[in-house]
C-alpha cells in the first residue's frame, strides 16, 4: 500500500492509493514536463513498489549516468516514507507519441508559451494525433484567449464517445494549466484510442456498438442414405 501503511481498512486504502499516485504525478509532471513526461504506472509487489515513468524522451529522464533517476527516487523515497530500497523508479518510453494526450497536453502548453495563435497550435496537435492512427481528438482551451474576457474554445476531428463504459478503455484525457502573462489558460486534451487486438496502441476489446458480421461457412451437400434410394 502506498506511504507504508500498514493495516487499514480496503476502503482507506483505496484513498491512500488514489492520494498517493495524483501527488507523485503531479509532482513527476511539475519536474519532468520540459522532457517529456507522459504518465506513470505504480506497482505493489509485497513490500516492494515499482513505479514506472512514462516518457517520450527517456534518456533526459535517467540523465547522465543515471543521475536524474536517482534524485527522483531519493525524493520519493523521502517524501512518501519508503523504506531504504523499498522503492525503484523505471522509465518506459511510450509507443506512439501521438496517442498519448499527456505528451500531447505539454506540446501545445509550449507552443501556447512560445507565443504561437491558438487556432493554430490546436489544429497542429488534432492533425498530429489523427495521422498517429487516432480514431479521435478534442481540444478545449479556456481563459483570456484574446480580449480580456475569458472563453472557451473546442477544436475536434473524428468520432469520440462521451458515455458508457468505453470512455473509461478508449479514451486517454489530459489536462494542463498554462501561465500566460494576460492570466491562466486551460488546457484539455481528449483522443479516442483505435481497437488494437495485441493491446498494443488501444484497448483490446471492441467497442460495444460494433457488429461484425462473419462470412457464412461453405455448407456440405446432403448425401442421401443408401436406404432410401433401395426404395
């Protein structure tokens, strides 16, 4: 369990885990944006806990001679109380850089803070994620876009679900906060994953609405019992 605890209801235990991983990915997130920080995985192996930083440039992330890495499990270690090596951070470099909303969330916040219009930024990033093989992509940038009152604009090409169980399979969402000078702006950033049978790139499981329809096998002929012809 996550911060060591060690008998505890399953329901508190449910809320440390959730309390515990939203910290460290805010924290890995505030640390690792500029190189590439896509998410992270955390696994619990008896005393033992392994998280594993996804990146799309992790050689930045180990720094030289692994220098980098080290410094990030010595502050974990620290701050959430893991025993001396109870705790190793890995770093996974992602598949396809445009089916990752996180990685794509931090490229438009800096093309936002390079000075680049939104219209523009947005439709570079729904253009890179759809030719990454992307059934989908939303982007919604809220706050003080030109004039001094605030909005919300919505950029989106392709076929996205809102409802139903298949958001939570297909759908990879991020959202970041970008610090201009006329005030924040809202980033959020939503792709709809392809159905991947190897669980590669997507979900394995089709979505619930898609029917496949079989071609019908080759049916074999009738052979008549030699009794019937005697008769």
């Amino acid at each position: 369990a996550a911060r060591g605890l060690k008998s505890m209801s399953l329901k508190r235990k449910f809320v440390a885990d959730g309390v515990f991983y939203a910290e460290l990915n805010e924290f890995l997130a505030r640390e690792l944006g500029e190189v590439g920080y896509a998410g992270l995985e955390v696994k619990n192996v008896s005393a033992f806990t392994e998280i594993i930083i996804k990146a799309t440039r992790p050689q930045d992330v180990l720094g030289e001679k692994g220098r980098k890495i080290r410094e990030l499990t010595s502050l974990v270690q620290k701050r959430f109380g893991f025993k001396d090596g109870s705790v190793t951070l890995l770093v996974a470099s992602i598949a396809k850089l445009g089916l990752c909303a996180q990685a794509q969330a931090e490229s438009l916040r800096y093309k936002l803070l390079g000075g680049m219009q939104v219209r523009k930024a947005c439709h570079g990033v729904i253009n890179f994620v759809m030719r990454a093989g992307a059934k989908g992509c939303e982007v919604i940038v809220t706050g003080k876009l030109r004039a001094q009152r605030a909005k919300a604009m919505k950029f989106k090409d392709g076929y996205m679900v809102k409802t139903g169980d298949a958001v939570n399979h297909y759908i990879d969402t991020a959202t970041r906060h970008v610090l201009m000078r006329q005030g924040v702006l809202g980033v959020k950033v939503s792709i709809m994953l392809p159905q991947d049978p190897k669980g590669e790139f997507g979900p394995k499981i089709p979505l619930s609405d898609v029917v496949v329809i079989h071609e019908p096998k080759a049916e074999e002929p009738i052979e008549e019992d030699e009794e019937e012809e005697k008769q």
